[in-house]
C-alpha cells in the first residue's frame, strides 16, 4: 500500500472530509506552500525526533521551527532531530525524505503545535513531493487523534535555519 493510499483509508475510517491538492515536485515545506499557492502557515511540516529510546514525530506549522527545549520540558524527555534514514526506515511508503502528514496511521508517536489550529484549513503532505491532503482545521483533532499537543514552535528566524 502507498503512503496516500494509507492515509485516504486512515481519514475515510474516521469520517474526516478531505480533497487532494497536487503541485510540482519540490523538496521544502516553504517551497510546497509556494507551488501549492497555500500559506505555509497552514502547509503542516512533520519533523522526527529522536527521544530517550523512542522517536516521535512533531507536527507544526511550515513558517514555525521546533523548539526542541520547550517541547522537551512538556514531554519531560530530551529530543534531538533524527537524520533522513530514520525517516526513511520508518516511512518506507513515503518518498525518502518525506514525513507523511498522518504518522498516526503508521502508530508513529507524535504530537502536534497548537498553533496549527489558527488557520481554517491545513495541508498535510501526502507522502511524496507532489501531493497534499487538504482538510478543514475543524478535523485535526480527530485526524491526530489522541496525539498529545502544546505550544512548542516559533516563527523561523529568517536568514539562517535552526532546530
């Protein structure tokens, strides 16, 4: 099964409304906001973590970095940033770099941003580099179901990027 195939049975199973959103290929969150003409507000960017023997997935708004500290001291562990192959290993279905929007429908540990919940509408990537799922806001808690969340991201910093 592909990765969108998964996540279509994974929204189709909880009743959640969705459209598919295609744009050209491209390698950033920031650039799939441009190509898709969406805000990158609500363009969702899912970042794995590695924990103390665990990885998580935080998802957060495309113009938001993690603040590793802030989240570490919600989830009372230390994260750091996993490297590519860890998300390749772990989303096999998805194309090597990509973190789909729903690492629930993977039972992939995650949790989410609250800031995600400001826009009308998000998108979440679809599993490769030329697809988004588009759904209303008003789903994300069913989408992520029992995911914890919190307020742990902060508006890029221009000119240079960090985690």
């Amino acid at each position: 099964m592909n990765a969108l195939h998964r996540m279509e049975r994974f929204l189709d199973q909880h009743m959640i409304p969705f459209d598919l959103v295609a744009h050209p290929h491209t390698h950033t969150s920031a650039e799939t906001a441009r190509a898709s003409g969406v805000k990158p507000s609500q363009v969702v960017k899912g970042v794995l973590l590695d924990g103390v023997g665990c990885q998580m997935v935080a998802m957060i708004p495309a113009d938001q970095d993690i603040r590793l500290g802030k989240l570490g001291l919600e989830q009372g562990m230390e994260f750091s940033l996993a490297d590519e192959d860890s998300v390749s290993r772990l989303f096999r279905e998805c194309e090597p770099g990509v973190v789909p929007g729903l690492p629930n429908a993977w039972g992939v540990e995650m949790v989410w941003d609250d800031a995600l919940m400001a826009q009308p509408d998000i998108y979440l990537e679809a599993g490769d580099h030329e697809r988004l799922l588009h759904i209303e806001t008003r789903y994300l808690r069913e989408a992520f179901g029992d995911a914890l969340h919190c307020r742990f991201s902060q508006p890029r910093a221009h000119g240079h990027v960090h985690a």
